[in-house]
C-alpha cells in the first residue's frame, strides 16, 4: 500500500502524521502541492497512490486537487465534497440545518443596507464571519448599530470574495469556553474545551486547551455534523448555550490537532494513519475484484467461440 500525503507547508500535525506512518511501516510519499501538476488527461501517476490524505493550508488549491483526484478514482481523506462544504461557513450551514443538525441562526444578506436590516431583525449583539476563512481571522462581534455601520462599510470596501457577501450569525452567549471534538471516520476518538476571556477561543488565537469527557451528546452531534459536510476526517466546533444546549458552530476538514494531543491523551495522529489505512485496504479489495471481474469476463468471451467448435452451442 502507498499512502500520498498532499501538504503546502510541513507543520506540526504533519510531522506527527508523518512518524505515525513510519512507526507503522507505512510506505508514503510527500506531494508539495505548490509543485504539484496535474496533466487533466494523464492521471495514471496518481492512480499508483492507494490513498491521499489533504494537509494543505490553501483552500482553493487542495479543493482543485481533491476535485481532480476524485475525479480520477483516486480516494482521498477528506474528498472534494467535504473540503467544498467545509471550507464555506454558507454551504456548511446549510448542510447542518438539511440533516437536523443545531446550529445558531444565520441570516446571509448581499448588501450593507440588507445585513444592517437583517442585524437590527436579529438583535444584538451578532457575529459577523468571512464567507471563507479559519483561525478565527475576520470575525466581528457587532455590538451596537454604529459598529455595525462601520464594519459593514469596511467588509464593502474590501470587496473581495470572502467579504462580497455577509454572513450574519447569532451571537450565542456561552461560558468562557467552546467545545472541539474529533471525528475520524464513525468515532468520536476525542474532544477539548478551549477557554479563553476572549469571546474567540481558537488555541490559534490563545485559547487553552483541557480534556473534555466525550458525552453521548457530544458523540451523537459530533458523528451527525461530521455525516453531514460528507465524513472522514473532521473536527466540529460546539457551542454550549446558557440553557445548557449543543449547537454545532463549524466543521474542519484539514484539522489541526497539535495542542489536543496532550491534554486528552489519544494518539490523534495515529488514529489518522489507522483510518488511512482502512480505506486503503478498501482501495485495494475493490482494485481486485474489478481485476476478477475483468478476468472473468475475458475468459466468457474466450469460451464463446469455443463452444461453436465443440458443440457446446447444441
């Protein structure tokens, strides 16, 4: 089994995956993804991986080559589906609210003068979020109509197509921590609370990072947001109301996991290896019965003529 592992930039997380592999004798090769070309009407190279696993940090460019490689029938953790549903806060709301999954409110408005209206609807505060973007960069908690004003006509200003439209979510008031579980294929293997004073509590952004016990609750709405942005390996972000409910913020695909190793105690990296490893495994049963299956119908269409010669077709 070869395993490819598609990074831009060797982090942490990747260098832990990387000693899981080979303390597991894994043979694996490196793809810088920012060297990578993909010949459209070639992809037989790429067809010699059994499994790719996306590390890179750019969006855009691992879900071209997730959308190429799946294309090509080559598995890859986490596919094209995922990346494009996970790396939009829009599409990955809406695939929370189609399978049931709690999420907060979010109003989506197209202009300055239909998000002011639809904040003032919601009430204050809000949160207002980039269409696309992680680590907690370019959030806005909007407390009061001037602040609205203002950051609205900056996000206006800029232009660009995280700001081009703008995503209104409710400001949920929580404790001084969120909840970050890990989902790697059907199991819940984890999950932290982050605290911070800050209302943002991304470690990326100086949260601290605890053990936190991996509830029924937690596991069921873990497993059914990760089912619904399409599987594989993700991490969900949960936030605990005042009244004591869960409600899926966001989902990660390319999940950082350096700083939740510690404190819980699970082998992040190896789990991810492990499930590589299972969908190589299917990667290559499936490879073999197209072999079979091939090799049968070659031996039925051999037999046909035969039979004429042999008065097999009396």
């Amino acid at each position: 089994m070869k395993i490819g592992i598609l990074y831009s930039r060797i982090r942490a997380e990747e260098k832990l995956i990387i000693r899981a592999m080979e303390e597991r004798g894994v043979d694996y090769e490196l793809i810088d993804a920012r060297r990578a070309v993909f010949d459209l009407a070639r992809p037989e190279a790429w067809r010699g991986y059994d499994v790719i696993l996306e590390r890179c940090i750019s969006h855009s460019r691992a879900l071209a080559a997730l959308q190429i490689l799946g294309s090509w029938g080559v598995p890859c953790v986490n596919n094209a589906r995922v990346a494009q549903v996970c790396g939009s806060k829009l599409e990955t709301t809406l695939a929370l609210l189609a399978a049931g999954v709690p999420t907060p409110r979010v109003q989506i408005a197209a202009t300055p003068e239909s998000a002011l209206a639809a904040i003032e609807e919601m009430g204050y505060p809000v949160v207002l979020k980039p269409a696309v973007g992680s680590w907690g960069r370019l959030l806005a908690k909007i407390n009061d109509r001037e602040a609205a004003e203002a950051v609205l006509e900056h996000k206006a200003t800029l232009g660009s197509y995280h700001h081009s439209i703008f995503y209104i979510q409710e400001y949920v008031r929580k404790p001084d921590r969120d909840i970050r579980s890990f989902v790697v294929g059907e199991e819940t293997i984890c999950a932290i609370t982050r605290r911070s004073a800050h209302w943002i509590t991304n470690t990326a952004r100086g949260g601290q990072a605890e053990n936190c016990p991996v509830t029924s609750e937690i596991d069921q709405l873990s497993r059914a947001a990760a089912q619904a942005v399409g599987g594989g390996i993700v991490a969900v972000d949960l936030l605990e109301t005042e009244t004591g409910e869960l409600l899926v913020n966001e989902v990660n695909y390319t999940m950082e996991f350096r700083n939740s190793i510690a404190p819980t105690g699970v082998d992040i990296p190896g789990r991810i290896v492990d499930y590589l490893l299972e969908i190589g495994e299917l990667e290559i049963g499936r490879l073999e019965i197209e072999r079979l299956e091939d090799q049968g119908r070659s031996i039925s269409n051999l037999q046909s003529p035969i039979s004429l010669f042999t008065g097999g077709g009396r």
